[in-house]
C-alpha cells in the first residue's frame, strides 16, 4: 500500500498595512501673513461652533478621503466638518469618520503657490465632494470663492457680502483686508486682537470701578 504524501500549504503572504502619514512633509505656511491668516480662519470657526459637539475644525490636517490609497490627500489651510465629533486626529482618514467629506475648506495663497498646484487643489476638493471652497490671496487682498451644485465646484460670481451657507459668516471686502463678519455681527479677530479687546474692556471695568470709589459706593457690593 502506497503511502500518502503530507503536503503542507503553501504560506500566503500577508498584505501589507497601509500607514496613513500625519505629516506631509511641508510647512504649514511660507511667511508670517499667511499663518496669520491660517489662524485667524481655524480659530475663528473653531469660537463660532465651540459650543456645537458635532463640528469639528481643523487646520493643515493631512485628509485621507480614500481608505487604502495613502497618495491621495491634501492638507487644507483650514476645514470644517460638520457631523463629526471634536477632538484629537493625527490625520482626518474619511471611512473612519462615517464618510463624511469636510464641508468647508480654505487655503492661503502664498508666493510660492503654482496655478497647477491651485488648479490640482481644486480638482480634489470638486471630486472629493467639498460643499464650499474659499481661496484668500492676503498679499492681494483678493478672494475667490466656489459653491458645489450638481455637477461640482462652480464659481461663486460675487463675493462681497456673500453669506456661507454652512458657516453663516459674511465676506466683506475691506481694506487693508478682508473682514469674516459672524452670524451675530462680531469679526474674526486675530489673537492680538482679541487681548486688546480685552484689555481696553478690564482698564473700562476699572475707570468704572475708580469712579464708583470716588462717590463713596464699594464696586464688591454691586
């Protein structure tokens, strides 16, 4: 009787895991203006839904809209997603955050930007389903903006005045810059401004409290 031979499977090789960068390697800006207004645009979305658990906003965040494919993505200035909970991300991969696209992105031009780079830039955030896509030239004071209908990102004709849909901030065309005007009226401030605003509201609450002194009522009652 013939013997059986054992045969062994053949060992299948693993497919490699897919590493998702947090960095790609650029700076985040290329001169002082542009981080200035990187920040003043992150923040700002970031105060005017501090109080909404479901937005979250970032800014030079690596976007990994396609599980698998760490090649395509992009790292917007600044981002808003609604539907998505704040909080810590290396990288915003879409298929681990319900698939959600980012709504509402912004990028600074700076010097160093090519028109092909800009025109690759808006080619992803139109195939990738960005709802608002706003360009902001700081050096020019010149911004263009794009609304998605159904065949993609299209032009918006006029800015000036022009009301976000998904933020409700208004665009005013200003000078020496442009001014990101809130729902409740209050502008984008940067963080300077925001402490000079408010120091001169502690040095008025202290001439109050001075005056207040000099006709004999103690400030501490009220």
């Amino acid at each position: 009787m013939t013997p059986q031979l054992q045969t062994q499977p053949l060992p299948t090789k693993q497919p490699e895991k897919v590493l998702y960068p947090d960095s790609d390697g650029q700076p985040m800006s290329d001169n002082t203006l542009q981080f200035a207004w990187i920040a003043k645009l992150k923040e700002g979305c970031e105060a005017l839904f501090k109080d909404n658990p479901t937005v979250f906003v970032a800014g030079d965040l690596l976007w990994y809209p396609v599980e698998g494919d760490n090649k395509t993505r992009r790292a917007p200035d600044a981002m808003v997603v609604f539907g998505r909970p704040k909080g810590y991300r290396g990288s915003y991969q879409q298929w681990l955050e319900d698939n959600i696209t980012p709504q509402v992105v912004f990028e600074i031009l700076s010097p160093r930007n090519t028109l092909s780079e800009m025109a690759l830039k808006l080619q992803f955030y139109s195939h990738f389903g960005v709802e608002e896509y706003y360009l902001y030239d700081p050096q020019r004071n010149d911004l263009t903006g794009w609304q998605r209908d159904e065949t993609g990102l299209i032009v918006i004709e006029s800015l000036d005045g022009w009301v976000s849909p998904r933020l409700g901030v208004r665009f005013v065309f200003a000078e020496p810059e442009l001014e990101v005007i809130r729902p409740d009226g209050k502008r984008f401030l940067s963080y300077v401004e925001l402490m000079e605003q408010r120091d001169e509201i502690e040095q008025q609450r202290d001439r109050m409290a001075a005056k207040l002194q000099e006709l004999g009522i103690d400030p501490t009652q009220l």
